[in-house]
C-alpha cells in the first residue's frame, strides 16, 4: 500500500431543507480507487467542477467518504481516533494563502502548526529556521505577510505546513490567485522540496505547464479518474484531453499542430528545447546556419 490509498471511494454533496430533508444530491466522487507512492510527485489535472478540490479534502479528513476508503499510511480517514495522525501526515495548502496565514510576522505564521501540535519550543525555532530555508524566504522571517507578494505569501504557507513535518504535501490549485512569476515561484519551490526532502507531493491545477515534470498526472472528469499516466503519456492524447475541457502545453500543442500537418514528430513533446531537437535536423541541411541561431538562444546569446 502507497502513502496514499483510496478504494472505491464515493463523496455525495447532500442538500437538506430547513426540516433536514434531502433536497438534493450531487455526487462529486464517483468510485476513485487510486494509490500512490510515497516520494511521487502527483499531479491532478480536471475542469471546474471534475471533483479533483473535494478529493484533496478527503486526504486530511477535512471531508469523509459517502462510501469507500481512504487510507494515509494505512490509517482509515473515518477514524475518528485517526484524524490527528492523519493531519500530522498529511499538509494541506489552499488556493488563497491568506485564509492560512493567522501570525502577525512570517516566522510566527509558520511556528504556529508545530506549536499546536505540542513540540517543544527549541525544536519549534529549529524547525521555522528549517522551513523558512527550504522554500527560500528566510530573509523576511521578521516580515509582516501583509508586505508580501502572492507568491511570497503562498511560500510562507507552505513552509507553515513543512514545519509540521508532513510526509505529504497537497496543494489544491496553489498558484490559481497569482501572476505568472508568483506561479513559478511556488511551483519551482514544491519542486525542489519533492526532490531534495522526499516529501510526496500532490499538485491539483488547471495549468498543463505545473505539470510537465511530475512523475505522474491523474486526469479527473465528473468525479471519476478518466486518464492516469506520466506526463508524456498523457499529453500525446490531446484530442483526449480537450474532450475533458483540458488544455495542453502550449509547445505540445504547436508539436501537435505541425505533425497534423505533415512534419514527423513523436507524440507528447513537452518543451520548448524537445520540439527544437526534433525540428533542427529537418531543416540543418536546407539552412545550415540553423542549429548555431538555436544554439545561440538557447545559450542566451
């Protein structure tokens, strides 16, 4: 069993009148049965409205299953005994970072959940000093989050959850509040704590280009799993995805468009550098000076 494991599992909005009738139920999780690995780096892509938030809130128990399981580290989420130990776990970071953020300067917002949590106050300020480091904003520990940037203040959540010491991160549509650079900024930050600390990461976005160097993509649509497979596999479905609403890497679509008009590429080009290496060779014989133009900005020169 993975760090994370779900079987069968089933959510149902259920709306009540004031004398507690069912007025109606809109089923948001239709029989996911997932399990991922500890150490992957997850992405799960879907429309408004797929399911993919309603079940980033049932890995911290934030809601519980209708029908089916949920298993953290092969703790039932329905628990209830369980539910503290699962939270320890499992982080979650919102789309809006001020719905997180609660201290009046960064270094107390992200040792407030291990004080909760009863960790001696030593190893609190070893761990908001660790935190702080790790997603890059240690210079602003005396900062109020009210000065910061979007992206500053998401990272800010961010280290908030990794001083918790979670085994897995999930972030529902962390970026979808900021510009572009603030969207790098939290996405190459998850990145590197994925890969440096090891730390299991589950992105749910609506940007296809967050998604490009996960280990594996889960593509959601009316509450079930419709597509699941690394990036590669599954960006050379684009009619596939599209039939889901979902858009595709811009140079996947360019890659996409050329080959439907007769230039030979492969399937799934992800980056701009990958469609380069497949186009040069075509036209280095009929324009030798080719290649040194790429290479040079490539190089920046």
């Amino acid at each position: 069993m993975g760090i994370i494991k779900t079987s069968k599992l089933i959510f149902d909005y259920i709306r009540r009148d004031e004398e507690e009738n069912i007025e109606e139920i809109k089923r948001a999780i239709d029989g996911v049965s997932l399990d991922i690995k500890a150490g992957q780096f997850v992405a799960i892509l879907g429309h408004n409205g797929s399911g993919k938030s309603t079940f980033a809130k049932q890995l911290d128990g934030i809601l519980l299953p209708t029908e089916g399981t949920v298993w953290i580290q092969g703790m039932d989420t329905s628990v209830e005994e369980n539910l503290w130990e699962v939270r320890k776990k499992t982080g979650m970071v919102f789309q809006n970072p001020d719905n997180q953020i609660i201290g009046n300067i960064v270094e107390e917002d992200v040792g407030f959940g291990p004080e909760n949590q009863g960790v001696p106050t030593a190893e609190i300020w070893k761990r908001v000093d660790e935190s702080l480091e790790s997603v890059g904003m240690a210079a602003f520990r005396l900062k109020s989050p009210n000065k910061l940037s979007g992206g500053q203040k998401q990272r800010v959540a961010i280290a908030g959850v990794m001083a918790m010491r979670p085994q897995c991160i999930v972030l529902d549509e962390p970026t979808a509040m900021l510009d572009p650079n603030g969207r790098k900024e939290v996405v190459k930050t998850v990145r590197e704590l994925n890969r440096k600390e090891g730390i299991t990461v589950l992105l749910i976005t609506h940007y296809m280009e967050e998604v490009i160097d996960a280990d594996r993509v889960i593509v959601m649509d009316k509450g079930k799993v419709v597509m699941d497979g690394n990036p590669k596999e599954i960006f050379s479905r684009v009619e596939e995805l599209k039939s889901f609403r979902l858009d595709v890497p811009s140079v996947t679509e360019l890659a996409y468009e050329l080959k439907k008009n007769g230039v030979e590429l492969p399937d799934g080009i992800l980056t701009l550098e990958e469609l380069m290496e497949n186009l040069l060779p075509k036209f280095a014989e009929r324009f030798p000076g080719t290649v040194t133009l790429w290479n040079g900005v490539r190089d920046g020169n």
